[in-house]
C-alpha cells in the first residue's frame, strides 16, 4: 500500500470508502469493504463509523450493511438542518436569556443573509414579537460578523450586494469590515454597537459542528448601556455568558 | 456564601432529575440519570424501585457538588413524579417486594373491564384505565402478596411515597395530586375510599395518608435538616411551574403525547366530553384546585413514525423543515388513531387514515398534515374543555420538546384562536415542585410572588383568516370521521 508522506492517509481512505460504495449499489458490509480495499477490518469499521458521524455514509439498521448518506446530498446546505439547530440548542438558549437578562437570537446565513433560527424574548414582562424567520444584514450586526469572519464567500457576497449604512456606526468599507471581521476571528467573538439600530449593541460567537465547521452564530442583543462599558467595550461577563453558551451547544452538536 | 436554594426531584418515567433553582427561579445545577425499562411480558411495563431511590441518593449529592453548594444551603425538597406508578415494599426492611408496576403496564385490562364506569367516575374523576393505580395494587395482591398485606407487613405508594419514605426513613404519606391519580380516593372527601378499597380488595393499612402538596412532611436524613416539603405528580407540577393559578389558565406538555391540564378553580368540574377530573394542587391547608386533564394520544410519536415508519425525514426537527417546502397541507389531512381516538370522541376501534391524496400531494403536505394533526387534536381537547368547564382559555401555555417547532407552535396558536406562550424556564415539572416546596417553607411568598418568576421565552399569536380557520375545522372532522368509519 503506497502512500505519499504530507498526505493523510486516513483521508485517502475514507475517500476511497465513499467511491466504493458510491461505485456499486453501494450497500456493503464491513468486511466486503476491508477485502476490497486490503484494510484490517477494525479499520474499515472505524472509517465507516467516523463516516456515518459525519452524515457522509449510513447504516441500514435491519441489515446492517453501509450505504452513502444523505449528508452528501445536502453538501452545500452549510452543515446542519436550521430546525435541528433550534431544537438542540433551545435549552442553552433559553439559560443564556436568564444568566445575560437580554433577549437572544440565533442565526445562520442563508442567500447572503442572516436568517434568525432562533428567537428567545428578553426575561421581563415587556411585549415582544417573535423574530423567528427575519432576515438581518451581515455586516451590520454581531451575529452577521460572526458568520461572515469564517466565511470568506460570504464576506465577498456581502460586498457586492453593497454594504447598506444603517447608522453612523455602520461598517460600510470594505476595508473596515475586514477589520471587524479579523477582529472577531482573533478573540472569537463579534460585537456591534450602533452598527444596525441606534443605542443597541450585540454580542455573538460561533456556534461550531464537528470538525470545527461553523454551522450558526449565538448572541445577545440590548441597550448599549447594558452590554457595553462606558467605553463602548463590551462587558466581560455578558461575552463570557455568550461564549460558554456557543462552546456547550458545539461540545453537544460535535458529540451527536 | 449565603445563597439558598430549592431543590426538585422529578422522579421520570425513563430517568431521576435533580435540579437545583434560586430565587429567581434560574437553574443552578442539573444531575439526571436514566433508569432501565423492563418489559417481562408482553403488556408489562417496570421499573426497579430500589435502583430508581439509588439513582435519586446520587443525584442529589451530584447536583449539589455540581453546583458548590452545601446541604445547609437548600431551603427545602419538593418532588414532582411520574403518576400511578405502584411500589409495595416490606414495611420492616423497607425493600420492594415486587418490581414496580409502570403507569403505561396493561396487565390489568381484564380487572378493568370488569369495572362500573359510572362508580368510579362519580367516585373519583377517573375513567377506569389500566393506567391508575388501583388494579395494579389489586393484581400485586392477588398474585402472592395478600396474605402479607394482610397482616400488615406491607406499603403502598406511589414513586413520590417510596421516595419520601426513603428520605425521611419511614414516613408513609403522598399528596393529594398522586392520590387522585389511584382510583381508590373520594375526589369530594380527598380521602381513601372505604367502598373503593373493599371493591379493589386493599387493606387500608398499607395506603399513605394523604396530606397537602406543599406543607413539610419531614427532613431528609442524607440532607441534614432540610425540610422535604412538597409532593406533586408531573402534569400538575407542570400546571403550577407554569403558574396556571387562575381558574381557566391551562398547560400542555407536548412529548410522544400531549397532556393538558386546565385549572377549574376550588369546585371539580365533571367532563361530559371523557375528560378526566383530577387535583391540580393544594398548598398547605388551603384550598383545593382542580382540574380537568385530556390527552393528545399521539403527538410526538406521529413524528417519529414519519422519521422512522416512512423514513421521510433523518432527524424530528426535520418534519418543519419538510412542512416548510410548501404553503399549506394541499388538502391532504392525517388522523394519527394509531390506537383508537381519544378525548373528546372515545373511539378505541377507529384506525389512523390519510385522506384528501391527489397527485399534487407531495412529502411536504403530509409533514404539514403531521403537525397539523397535533395542533387539531390540541383543539378538540380545549373544545371539551371549554364546553365541560364554562370557562374559556385565553392563551395556551407551552412545554416540552415539541416546542422548538416553531411551525407547530405557530399552527396551534392558529387553529386555538389564542396566543401559545413558551416559558423560560423549560423544566416546568421540576420547577412546579421546587415552587411548591419554596412556598411550603417561605423561600417564596405567595403565588404572587411566583407569578413575577415568570418570563415568556416565546410567544405566538394567532394570524389565520377565520374563514379558513372554520373550513380547516370542518375538514378535519370529516377527516375524523372516516377514521371511526374505517373502524377495526
């Protein structure tokens, strides 16, 4: 078995797996998998299993033979259903409300923009709507930036749709966003003040499935008074709130 | 350090929570462990008490080191649990003397229908099921422990009762709420009843006393001087951390069924529609309030067979993601009667049906119709209730895993004609325990002062056009009715 040193061989593998069974009728059993590739069996069996975690191949439960999955089909639908997303993330979001005392949305870009997945009403008695559904502009709000500093397209797409000023504060350069945006990389979380809304401020940081893929942003959103110092930096504890609360939802999305 | 926190155990059909809340009402700590199901026999559903009170040591331990607090720091105990679940255990060794036998265990369908309907609904709310407790403990009896019973060598509870008379070492009570849930107690006198008792055949001895759902019963040994001081059954613990406290405000619990509950206020109110007339609570010498019970049959589960029957969906989230590739359900409507239709119709022959197909009808109707179906079922049983109890709902409160639909949500605020509200706090039953163990020891004022815990995480209002609304109603009745047509 030849290998090219610098290339990772379990890569080529798990490559090789998916056109084996890409190849045939493609429903194979571990073993037919191994002989036809000259693996050890326990090997096969954990490029199919690690596979599987990742949507790209799947098991039939009663024959127990491996099949291609249908997370290949859906390749370019950026990693994770938006309704899973919610449904695995409600509780943390719903603790996040709590612990921060702001309201909390959760986005995911869809054509360019970002959509709330998510929605969970500030916790005091004040009427609010539900925003489940709208579409926000990604450079002008925290949980946009997130979204757009790990992901380059994106970033490109923004520019060319024009980077609409909403206020003053509104990063409307391309240069200015890159700032922002390689800002946010650095510390691993985004915050905007008076970039989309007068007097509110955001807080957001990615929310990530495996392998590091950022699938959605978390983030709070409130008065500048609320979230930010007198220095229109963001509150330490408000960032910590966010920030354990997108670690627990990706330690929980990595381990599905 | 001087925070001081309440502490529930919600003692679950298929795991043991602790939970650990302040003032606020905010989670601190969470310890939960599942328990195994036994299914010895076709029908037979248990559960091993002594593991289940092993579990409930661990965790509570688990959930106060989880969270660095010391047991001078709880206030107080409240347990919430699952209902009708039957323990008998050895008064002097104080070990189970038979598995439990779970709520959903069927073993006991000849004894009830052997029963006089009309008695035990007059009697107790209750329409004989298999699911209360009094056949259980009957079949218990009949199979090898009379004679034990007899003497008096052995108790019954249920789950709260065997955990309280763990905790306390030996104190043999359960509260209201379960009691209600037996068959053997007087929904007027809230006591056992005698005549009940002699027609299940179950010595008096062995019954717990009944006592309120918020007072303090004792303290727990493993927790030195804290007060155990609230038993509740899951729906109600529900209800109250909702704070349904107002006659007409109701709750449901949306899982692989749906339990709604709608307090009544101080009076029973009996269903003419198959409800079930049960306690809601009753905190210390005060009074009573009732409530009407219906359930959803199949909610959750006509999702699950969707992913897992038809495999139209990988994950259950998806089913809104399908429903959401088209506008509406194309005229195409499912009645789950997986087995038989429950509240209002009491159908047990009718069978689930699909109707309205055409060409036209793709994946996506039929997500549509899934969620639909949860969202009429939900308004049938508010119809009954309505009608039973003269008072009408105004808004809908939420829980449960179903609730991250945001499409059913939506549909059920639509086709209720009210708001659907979301709380904050998703763990209503162990909060409802905790409030009410908080309220038994002062931690909490008054209702009052529970009321101004609670925060909507969401909220849904109505959108639909009446018109449309009227004519879906009328086509899922129809729909309903080829259901009982297409009888087994």
């Amino acid at each position: 078995m030849s290998h090219v040193p610098g290339l990772i061989q379990s890569i080529e593998r798990s490559s090789a797996v998916l056109r084996l069974l890409a190849a045939g009728p493609g429903r194979l059993r571990v073993k037919e998998v191994a002989d036809a590739l000259a693996l050890p069996k326990s090997t096969a069996h954990s490029i199919l299993r690690t596979l599987e975690h990742v949507g790209f191949v799947e098991q039939d439960p009663d024959t127990a033979r491996y099949r291609l999955g249908r997370g290949l089909l859906d390749l370019g639908h950026g990693g994770i259903d938006l309704n899973e997303l919610r449904g695995r993330a409600l509780n943390w979001a719903d603790a996040l409300a709590s612990r921060s005392g702001e309201e909390v949305r959760i986005g995911a870009l869809r054509d360019d923009k970002v959509v709330v997945v998510h929605h969970v009403f500030r916790p005091d008695d004040s009427v609010q709507s539900l925003d489940t559904g709208r579409l926000l502009p990604p450079h002008a709000t925290a949980l946009g930036k997130v979204l757009l500093a790990y992901n380059a397209p994106a970033v490109e797409a923004a520019e060319r749709a024009g980077l609409e000023a909403y206020t003053r504060g509104t990063l409307t350069t391309a240069r200015a966003l890159a700032r922002s945006l390689s800002e946010t990389r650095e510390r691993g979380w985004a915050l905007s003040v008076e970039e989309w809304e007068a007097g509110r401020a955001g807080i957001a940081a990615p929310v990530r499935s495996f392998g590091g893929l950022v699938v959605g942003a978390i983030g709070i959103s409130g008065t500048v008074e609320r979230l930010c110092d007198t220095r229109r930096q963001a509150l330490t504890v408000q960032v910590e709130h966010v920030l354990s609360t997108a670690r627990a939802i990706s330690r929980d999305l990595a381990a599905s | 350090m001087t925070d001081r926190y309440v502490l529930a155990i919600d003692q679950g059909t298929t795991s043991t929570r602790c939970i650990l809340f302040d003032r606020r009402a905010t989670v601190v700590a969470v310890a939960r462990g599942e328990h195994p199901q036994s299914y010895p026999r076709p029908g037979w559903v248990e559960h091993d008490a002594a593991r289940i009170w092993r579990d409930t040591q661990r965790l509570i331990k688990r959930a106060l080191s989880e969270a660095g607090v010391e047991s001078s720091q709880v206030a107080a105990v409240g347990i919430a649990n699952q209902r009708e679940t039957v323990v008998v255990w050895d008064k002097a060794t104080g070990t189970p003397v038979a598995p439990a036998i779970v709520w959903q265990d069927t073993r006991t369908s000849a004894l009830v229908e052997r029963l006089d309907a009309e008695l035990i609904r007059s009697r107790t709310g209750l329409t004989p099921a298999t699911y209360f407790s009094a056949t259980k403990v009957q079949w218990l009896l009949d199979n090898g422990l009379r004679a034990r019973a007899e003497r008096g060598e052995l108790l019954f509870g249920t789950m709260d009762s065997w955990l309280i008379w763990n905790l306390t070492g030996g104190l043999h009570i359960t509260d209201v709420t379960n009691a209600s849930r037996t068959m053997l107690m007087n929904l007027t006198t809230l006591e056992w009843d005698d005549e009940l008792l002699a027609l299940f055949d179950i010595p008096r001895a062995m019954l717990p006393q009944i006592r309120s759902s918020a007072e303090v019963y004792g303290t727990a040994s493993l927790l030195p001087g804290v007060p155990i001081a609230a038993a509740i059954g899951d729906q109600q613990a529900a209800l109250f951390g909702q704070t349904c406290f107002s006659p007409g405000e109701a709750k449901c619990t949306y899982g692989t069924g749906g339990f709604l509950l709608m307090n009544t206020g101080t009076e029973p109110v009996r269903s003419n529609h198959g409800l079930i007339t049960t306690v809601g609570y009753r905190i210390g010498a005060g009074e009573v309030a009732y409530a009407l019970e219906g359930s959803i049959a199949v909610a959750g589960s006509l999702v699950q067979w969707m992913r897992d029957g038809l495999g139209l969906i990988a994950t259950a989230s998806e089913i809104e993601t399908l429903a959401g590739t088209v506008d509406d359900n194309g005229g195409c409507y499912i009645v789950p009667a997986f087995s038989g239709l429950f509240a209002p119709y009491w159908k047990s022959e009718a069978r689930g049906v699909i109707v309205g197909l055409t060409s036209y009808i793709n994946k996506g109707h039929l997500a549509r119709a899934v969620l639909e179906a949860t969202a009429w079922q939900t308004r049938d049983v508010v119809e009954a209730m309505n009608a039973d109890s003269g008072l009408t709902l105004t808004a809908l409160n939420v829980d449960g895993g179903m609730t991250a639909d945001n499409l059913l949500m939506r549909t059920i605020a639509d086709f209720l004609q009210v708001p659907v509200v979301r709380p904050m706090v998703a763990e209503t039953v162990s909060l409802g325990a905790a409030y009410a163990a908080g309220l038994a020891v002062g931690y909490w004022s008054d209702l009052r002062d529970l009321r101004n815990n609670r925060h909507s995480a969401g909220r849904w209002s109505p959108s639909m056009d009446e018109a449309r609304r009227a004519a879906e109603y009328a086509n899922w009745k129809r729909a309903v009715e080829s259901a009982v047509f297409f009888s087994s």
